[in-house]
C-alpha cells in the first residue's frame, strides 16, 4: 500500500475513533440548547444495540436534529418516515410511535464540521454500510479501507477536465 493510502486511511480511522468518542445524547435528555447551529455530521443509534440507525450531515445541528428528526412532520423527518416503513419495525406504526421510538430507545452523537468536502467524507465514512457502523479501531480501519477507493475515485474524477 503507498504511503499517500496509508495516511488517508489513518486519517479516516482517526476521524471515525474521534466521532465514536464524542457524547453520547439521549433523545429523550434532548434540548434545543445541547446542539449548536452550526454545520456538522451526525448519527443516531438504538441505545441497546448501538445499532446505526440514521447517519447525516447537516449545514445546521440544531434544527435538523431537534426540529426535524424529533418533531418534524413526515416530509421533514426521513428517519421517523424509515422507521414507520421498516418491515422489522412492527411496533412502529405511524409518526407518533416513531417519535416515542426515538425517545424511549435512541441516542445521537454529532461533530461540528464547517468544510463541505470533510462532513461529505465523514458521511461516507459513518454510513458505509446501511444501518451500522464501526464501532471499534479494527473495524474503523476496515471501514476506511472499504472506502478509500470511493475516495480516489470521487478525487480523480473532480480532477479530471471536462
């Protein structure tokens, strides 16, 4: 592996171990004043399993987290739309259900991150595969590694000239 690989992908572990490390927030102990108005990545899990439920980047923490996600309508809050969808999900009938859902079982960790291209790339990195996330350094190498070919790929391609 080139040297240039291996620094992108210990960067990428980096990333991923200094998400994993930030608070923990229940939905439930949520308030407006906890999450800044400022642009970020986040993610939200099931607090017993610590299963990857939604994972996002936002231009605004508080509104998207608090105002969408927690109460916002159908149209504004896909994860709650997901969650009513979810054929694993049977409890989980209508946007009510999904909201006590989120109260009764689900927390959120997020990270402010200003650059377009970075919470873009942190995105990618939380999200590589549907409904989970790396949740060891092991297993955030191996995510790094899955995506450092989308990466070099995305990079080339902005690159190229037309």
């Amino acid at each position: 592996m080139s040297s240039s690989m291996t620094a992108r992908m210990q960067e990428g572990v980096k990333l991923a171990e200094d998400f994993l490390n930030t608070p923990r927030i229940r939905f439930r102990d949520l308030k407006p004043s906890v999450l800044p108005q400022m642009p970020g990545v986040y993610a939200i899990f099931r607090e017993d399993t610590e299963e990857t439920l939604y994972v996002g980047r936002t231009k605004n923490l508080r509104q998207r987290l608090y105002r969408n996600h927690l109460h916002g309508p159908f149209t504004n809050a896909r994860l709650k739309k997901y969650l009513v969808e979810d054929p694993a999900e049977n409890e989980i009938s209508d946007i009510d259900a999904a909201k006590r859902y989120l109260l009764d079982y689900c927390y959120l960790q997020y990270t402010v991150e200003e650059d377009t291209l970075a919470r873009g790339r942190l995105e990618g990195l939380l999200s590589y595969d549907k409904r989970f996330i790396v949740s060891t350094a092991g297993k955030a190498e191996q995510a790094v590694q899955m995506i450092l070919g989308q990466w070099t790929a995305c990079e080339t391609h902005l690159q190229s000239p037309p």
